[in-house]
C-alpha cells in the first residue's frame, strides 16, 4: 500500500514536473499559471498493448476530440519513460478559470468521450489538477 501511494505521488509530481517545463518552454507564455488557470492532467494506462492498433486509435481520437473543446488550451500527450511511475499515457491541459474548466467536464464531446472511451478502455488512472499558488 505504501508502494503504491508513493508511486501515485510519484507520477503526480512527474506529470507538475512535465507541465512546469512544457509552460516554460512556451513562447510568449509565463512560466507559471497565472491567476485563475487551471492546469488539468490525468495519467493512465489503457488496456490495450502499449503499442497495439487500439492504444493508438485511443491517443488519437483524444488528440482530435479533446482540443476541439473551445475552452482546452495547449493539450498535450506524454508517453511514460521513467520506471518510477506506473502510469504509461498522460494528458495535460490548461484552461483560463474555473468557469472554462466546468465548461470542458460538462461538454457533450468530454462526455461522450468518457462514456465510450474512457470507461471501457482506461484500466487505471490518476488525475490531477493545479493551480499558482
């Protein structure tokens, strides 16, 4: 139990660690949340083969239905590299407040997409969302 507890933090830091330095690289963007956004991450692993015809039909129909919702901002997806985390996939993403965010989580295209993808095909996962302190 421990294990695990550790390795989800573990993996809950690595996604923070990804999206501080994914913001920091971005042109013309502070390195930091500013006030109100919302840094939106999730890491999973599905329940296909990491690199089986249906992972990847998974991770593309997420790059094509889940940036297409007005309020997502700078979506990305992270492939798991270190033996730390148990986690394989990891999404993340930005919205500009609160207000955006239910947007995203109440839109029929989110919805859909965790009715008929996500809860058939995730076998685990660990979401969190930030912001600036």
């Amino acid at each position: 139990m421990k294990r695990r507890h550790f390795m989800q933090t573990a993996g809950v830091a690595s996604i923070a660690l990804v999206a501080s330095a994914s913001l920091s690289g971005c042109s013309n963007q502070a390195a930091t949340l500013q006030g109100g956004e919302i840094l939106h991450t999730v890491m999973f692993n599905l329940r296909w083969e990491l690199d089986s015809a249906q992972s990847k039909k998974f991770i593309d129909d997420a790059k094509a239905i889940l940036p297409s919702i007005g309020t997502v901002q700078d979506f990305q997806v992270f492939r798991q590299v270190s033996p730390k985390n148990d986690f394989i996939f990891g999404f993340y993403m930005k919205f500009a407040s609160k207000k955006d965010y239910d947007t995203y989580n109440e839109h029929p295209d989110h919805l859909a997409f965790v009715n008929d993808r996500w809860i058939p095909e995730v076998a685990q996962f660990q979401e969190a969302d930030f912001i600036n302190e």
